[in-house]
C-alpha cells in the first residue's frame, strides 16, 4: 500500500479540485491511501460533495491542522506555522506515515520546509526542482526550474549528477545525455557559472556531458537531461506552457472561423485531440524536489484536478520506485564526486 500525504490547503484554486483529483486516483489505484492534511470541516464538506470521495473513505483519511501558508508568505513565516497543513503533511512522511509529500502550495515555502524537515542527501548544498519536459522522442529531464534563482557552477554540477541518476533509476537510461542550458553552444559563451559548471561535469568521466544547448532545443530530443539555474528553468517552464496554450488557442479560432472550417476540425478531431493531449502542460505537472532524503513533489499553484492528478501519479510512481534510495545508490556506487571535484574560486568559476 502507498501512503501520500496531501496538502489539502495549498494552491490558489482551494482544497476542491486537489480533493477531486485525489478521489479519482484512488479509484484507478486500488493500493493506494492518500491522507488529506488541512482544515477537516472544510474538507469533509467537500468530500460530501464528491461522489468518488465518498466512496473512498477507507482510503481517504482527514489528518486536521488549523493552519495553512498563504502563497504570498515569506519562507522565514512559514516557517513559523509549525502547524500548517505543509508542514505536517512534510513531517508525515519524515515519520514513515507517508512515502511521499504532494503539495501546490508557496514554492519557497516547500523548499524551505523540505530542507529543513528532510534534510538532503550527503554533499548536496540544494535541492533542485526537476519535470520532465516533451520532446519528440517522448520526454527529457530539466532541473532545476525555480528553487535556486542563482547557482554557482558546483550547484550546476551537482544538478547534473541527481538528474542523471534519477534518469538512470527511473528511465534505466545507463549513460543519460547530459546538456547545459545556455546562450550559445560556443564554449566562450554565457555566465562565468556556466562555463565553470561545463568544465565541472565534463571532467567526470561518469557523466555523459554533450554541451551546451539552446532554448530551442529543449524540445527535440538532443540531452536526456538539461541542467540550469532555477531562474533561465522557470523562465523556459513557463514560457513552454503559454506557447503550448497559445497553439490551441490558434487552433481552436481557425476551426471555428467558418462552416468548411468546422467540418474539416470534426474530420480531423481525432488527430486534434491526441495532439493537444500530447501538448497539454497539465499532463506534466509535477515537479520533484531532487537531493532530498525524501519525496517531495511540487504541484503548480494554479493546478486543477487533471494537472494535480499527474503530479500525484508522480509521486507515487517515485514512491513506488523507491526513488531516494535507488538514486542514493548510484551515486555511493559510481566514482563520481558530489561534490566539486577541483577547487574553482565562487567568484568567477569559469576562470
């Protein structure tokens, strides 16, 4: 049985449609139990309302906590709330009373509250938030995509050796393609943090380096993984899901722009509708919080219940996997360096 623990409260869109989301899965997975961490009145209304969510009682547990961070909280408030709804679904999983964390909650809060209630695995300095991203040969790793807005070139390194590991782990990839978001392919090319970061992970020699790639390449297929900074990731995160909108937006106007046009859509929607399946950014939600001793999985804030549902289907497939443990592994029995394996001034580490 896999046990998630759900902030209930977190998001902008309320309890609702994480409750909603939570229901349906727990009919898809019949070993699967899910505790709803937050206010129990309001969660119980809303599980009144749901017809799945009253079926599923056993299996959905109300765990109370008066409590909850507020998406527009300082890190250094939440973490006062020692009683908020994040917190204590975070400390669920430290116990052993859940394998895994799903919240869509304050993005600095959950990293906050994560390092300091997981803790991260030996030699890492920060967690990085990492998706899979469409490609068109199925999907790529990309980290870290907002939880470290600067990195110097040892943060870029160790990026690089958790993505690869959780590629190999998940993926069984043996040697996964390892690329760095940049500018440029040229070497002289970007931040001091880049070009540091390239000498870094180029001289290992169990890392699968092949350069720098550019932000048109994130979609077609050329690294297993690609490492950057949390600022450049967000950027390309969100800038890849307003062109998925925008696509189907264009889409939708000139299939309806006249009589012939919509004949031709209800002939071709067959083909429409497998592609906007394949572009649709709800369908990768879920971000993990990679270098922690746990799972922790980020769901965006605006997610409804379709998006929250493939950031749960993520934590439990990692829970599943036993992720932390098999990528802990990796890492202990290969001969790479989690940490810098030269010195390199912080200054300027592409000197």
């Amino acid at each position: 049985m896999i046990k998630i623990a759900v902030d209930a409260m977190g998001g902008d869109n309320g309890p609702a449609p994480i409750i909603k989301s939570c229901a349906q899965m727990l009919t898809e997975d019949p070993d699967l139990a899910i505790t709803l961490v937050g206010d129990q009145d309001t969660i119980h209304t809303l599980m009144k309302a749901d017809r799945r969510a009253r079926t599923s009682t056993e299996r959905l547990c109300v765990q109370h906590c008066a409590d909850f961070i507020r998406m527009n909280d300082p890190p250094m408030r939440a973490m006062r709330k020692k009683n908020s709804s994040m917190r204590v679904a975070l400390n669920m999983v430290k116990a052993g009373k859940a394998q895994a964390c799903v919240s869509a909650g304050n993005s600095g809060a959950l990293m906050a509250l994560s390092r300091y209630v997981s803790g991260t695995w030996e030699g890492v300095d920060r967690p990085a938030l990492l998706t899979s991203m469409p490609t068109h040969g199925g999907s790529c790793y990309m980290l870290d995509l907002g939880a470290n807005v600067e990195c110097e070139a040892h943060h870029l390194y160790q990026f690089a050796i958790m993505g690869s590991a959780l590629c190999t782990a998940v993926k069984h990839i043996k040697h996964p393609r390892i690329g760095l978001l940049n500018v440029g392919s040229e070497e002289m090319k970007g931040l001091p943090s880049i070009r540091g970061a390239a000498q870094l992970i180029q001289s290992s020699q169990q890392l699968n380096y092949i350069g720098f790639i550019e932000g048109h390449d994130v979609h077609h297929d050329r690294a297993d993984v690609i490492v950057c900074d949390g600022f450049a990731g967000n950027i390309a995160l969100k800038t890849s899901e307003g062109l998925a909108k925008l696509i189907n937006e264009f889409l939708r106007e000139e299939f309806s722009r006249n009589i012939y046009s919509r004949l031709a859509a209800l002939i071709a929607w067959p083909v429409l509708r497998a592609m906007r399946r394949r572009v649709d950014p709800r369908r990768y939600n879920g971000a993990t919080l990679l270098g922690l001793n746990h799972i922790v999985v980020k769901s965006h804030g605006h997610s409804d219940a379709i998006a929250f549902m493939s950031a749960l289907q993520l934590a439990i497939a990692e829970a599943r996997a036993n992720i932390p443990q098999r990528i802990g592994d990796l890492i202990s029995l290969s001969d790479v360096n989690i940490q810098s394996p030269y010195p390199l001034s912080s200054a300027n580490p592409g000197a």
